[in-house]
C-alpha cells in the first residue's frame, strides 16, 4: 500500500507537528510528491531547517508558522493565515497532540485541558475550518492521526486513549457524511512507533523494547498512501492490525488488564 502515490505537484499540504516524529515524515512524503507546505509547530527553528532542507531537495515552497495549537485561538489564526490569505490548502494533516502517563486524578487539570484542548479540540476546529472550503471545491483530503489507543481504554493514558477514540470515530463519520464528494478523509492509528512521544509523556521504555518500534517515516508513508486512496481508516503494521481486529471477541474488562498491562511493562 505504501508505494501507491500520485502527484501532488501544484498542491499545497499543511501539516501539524511538523517539527519532529510522524509530522516531519508526512512533510517529507508530501514533499516527494511535490507538494508545497506549510509546516505548523512551536519550534520555529526546526521549521525553518525542515522547510529549507525540503526546498532545496525537492524544489517546493514552504511556509512555517510557529503554533501552540493547544492556544484556545490558534486553529483560527492558521487558517487565516493561508485560505484567509486566499491561499488555497489541498491537504490537511492534523498530527499536533501528546501524551502524558500517569492515573488520570494524579494528573494537573491545566495538563489534561491542555492536552484535550490539542489532541480533541483543535483537531475539530481545523478539519471545521478546512473541510469547508474543500467541499465547495469539491477535491482536498484530511488525514487524522489517532492512535491504535482508540481501540481500547488505556489506563495510564486515559484522556490520551479517549481523545484517541474521539479522533477515530469523528473521522470516520465525516468521511461517511462526504461519500458523495471528491474530499477525503482518513484516519491513521499508529501502535508503538520511535518519535518523541514517550519523551514528552514521561514514560520509560527499555531499548530492547525499542527495537521492535516501527519507524516514523514507515508510519507516515502509511498514512499518506491511504489518505490518498481514499482509505478511511488504516492502522499502521500487520501485527497492530491483527491484535485490533482481535480485540472485537474479548469482554471489555479483559482487555482494559490488557493495556494495563502492556502499558505498565
């Protein structure tokens, strides 16, 4: 499926969390196919390296804005700095979000809100703001990054995995509502892959464990090549794929321990 691509040369794509992991891979698949970008994260200065690295090998043209999207103001101010600019974006791939793990009532209300703020609520508003124009033109395509976490609870992880399912279940619902139209949208549930997250949520994993991570550029090429076929739903790797499908005939409970379970080793 990864190697099923078209041309993109003439689009423009956006992309969340381009500043590291799976969004940095997407803008360098997007790249390849010749599409421009807009690089979204709050790390100028990784922006401005990916976005000149980006131009010069594939000869696109890049814009970087540097976003906390967890700003209550900030999915508003992305899109009025390009289709409110009259720039017209072909592509949206929300990947901005984070983790953090601990029991959920140990956890800081200001942390939680934050981080649904990201993951949920800009995520909503920017496929509002973006979809909209690209039902009008009646082409364009939506990839959201959810997680295979959507599946199940995950205790440890509990406003992640729940935001995770929001993400999962929205997308599809949209995809369904737009059947009728050329705008597509997909949703990529990624399972354990090497990016930053587990940095930034404060789990520790030992590098035996690691090893066995699919990378991030495996992951974005995934998503993107289902994106572009129109796929709804794709999750990352066969064996990430087998264990959701059998998740269907287990109690709830059972595999609630399960991701205790996985989580905690």
């Amino acid at each position: 499926m990864e190697s099923v691509m078209s041309s993109l040369k003439g689009q423009t794509a956006i992309v969340t969390g381009a500043s590291s992991g799976i969004g940095q891979w997407c803008a360098r698949v997007l790249a390849e196919q010749g599409a421009d970008l807009v690089l979204v994260a709050r790390r100028l200065d990784r922006l401005e390296k990916l976005g000149a690295e980006l131009t010069k090998s594939f000869g696109i043209r890049t814009q970087t804005l540097a976003l906390d999207l967890s700003e209550t103001t900030a999915a508003q101010r992305l899109f009025d700095a390009t289709e409110g600019q009259g720039r017209t974006i072909d592509i949206l791939v929300n990947n901005a979000g984070f983790g953090t793990q601990n029991p959920f009532a140990d956890i800081g209300w200001e942390k939680t809100s934050e981080q649904l703020q990201l993951n949920v609520i800009a995520l909503t508003e920017l496929t509002w703001r973006f979809v909209r124009p690209m039902r009008e033109r009646n082409r364009g395509y939506i990839l959201n990054v959810a997680s295979i976490g959507a599946f199940m609870p995950v205790p440890g992880y509990a406003t992640y995995g729940a935001g995770k399912a929001y993400v999962r279940n929205f997308s599809e619902a949209v995809a369904h509502e737009l059947r009728a139209t050329q705008v597509r949208v997909c949703c990529l549930c990624p399972g354990a892959t090497a990016t930053e997250f587990l940095q930034v949520s404060g789990q520790t994993v030992p590098g035996w464990q690691k090893m066995a991570f699919m990378s991030a550029e495996r992951c974005a090429r995934i998503g993107i090549a289902a994106m572009l076929n129109g796929k709804r739903l794709v999750i990352s790797g066969w064996d990430n794929a087998v264990g959701m499908w059998l998740l269907r005939f287990l109690p709830r409970r059972l595999i609630t321990w399960i991701a205790a379970k996985f989580m905690e080793n």
